[in-house]
C-alpha cells in the first residue's frame, strides 16, 4: 500500500530531476559548482544531526524527519547518497551517460516502489517482482528513448541496475544504481 510518507518521499525523489535536467542545458563545471557545495552542507547537516541532538530534533521537526526511512535514522539519509552518486556520476562519465544514469535513478526507482507498494504481490529478496518489472520497464524505456546513447549499451545498464536494485546488497541504491548504469553504458560503447 502506497501511504501518504511513501509520496511525499517519491515526491521529493522527483524533484531531484533538476539534476540530469539542468545537466542537460548547462556545463558539466555550472552543475558541479552548485552541486558540490550544496552537498558539502548538505552532508554536514546529515552528519550532525547524529550528534547533536538539538539539531536531530529541529531536523526532525522542521525538515525531512516524517519522511525518513527506519535505517536513515541511524545512517546517512538516502539523499545524502544521491547527491554524492550525483556528483560522481557527472565527474566519471560522458554527459548522456550521467544523465541517463541519473534518470533511471530518480524515474524507474520512483516506478519500482510506486507499483512495488501499489500492486507489488509476489516477494522478491526484499522487493517485489512487479516493481522490480516496473524499474525494468522504465529503465529500457529512457536508454531506448534518449537520443545520442548506444541502445544495446543502455540495455545491458538496464538490466544490471535492475540486479542491482533487487539483490539485498548492503549500499545504498541512491549510489550503487547511477553508478551501475554509468559504468555498463560507459564499458558498453565501444
């Protein structure tokens, strides 16, 4: 069942799209100035709302504290590992490749736990099997539609970020995901 936190989360996991977005229409050096700053203090809010915790209750009560998983309570937030995977995946690889990359994150692990919470039936390692079909279908459907990128490449991240995505490995799939579909596409070309 998809509860009203879940769209919240997804809601906020959407709005990342200004990432590959504002990638696509300006330099690789414009993105990477805001972004590695914004990360920097992003990270050092994360961090200290862990030991201090005047700032674990403002964060709590005033920010992302109703929309944090169980495990984010105890570790790095989800975003935070999106930013940092964001920045990584603009630094390692071509600029269709990191967008892709970054666009299978937001867009199909949006897809994977819409449908996974919505219709999700059938267990698979911790996921379900009609989400992980979901993250699939989107995956193939933005390597085949994005122009510029090697299909058969983009196919092979697909898949792979779909393993990814499924098999209970302990990362963060905010980062083991773009970085995935970066290096299969980026190996894949040739």
């Amino acid at each position: 069942m998809i509860t009203g936190i879940e769209m919240r989360r997804k809601a906020v996991h959407l709005a990342t799209l200004i990432i590959p977005i504002g990638y696509g229409f300006f330099p690789k050096t414009a993105i990477l100035t805001f972004l590695v700053p914004f990360f920097l203090l992003y990270l050092a809010v994360d961090l200290l709302r862990h030991f201090h915790p005047g700032l674990a209750a403002l964060f709590k009560k005033y920010f992302f504290g109703r929309v944090l998983r169980d495990e984010e309570e105890r570790r790095l937030m989800g975003s935070t590992y999106f930013l940092f995977a964001s920045i990584l995946t603009i630094l390692l690889f071509p600029k269709t490749i990191a967008i892709v990359s970054l666009l299978i994150l937001i867009l199909s692990d949006t897809a994977a736990a819409l449908v996974g919470k919505g219709v999700g039936r059938r267990r698979l390692f911790r996921k379900t099997f009609e989400g992980t079909m979901a993250f699939l279908t989107s995956s193939l459907l933005i390597v085949w539609f994005y122009p510029g990128l090697d299909r058969l490449a983009g196919s092979v991240a697909a898949f792979g970020t779909t393993m990814i995505e499924v098999l209970p490995i302990p990362l963060d799939d905010n980062l083991t995901i773009p970085l995935c579909a970066g290096a299969l596409m980026f190996f894949g070309t040739g």
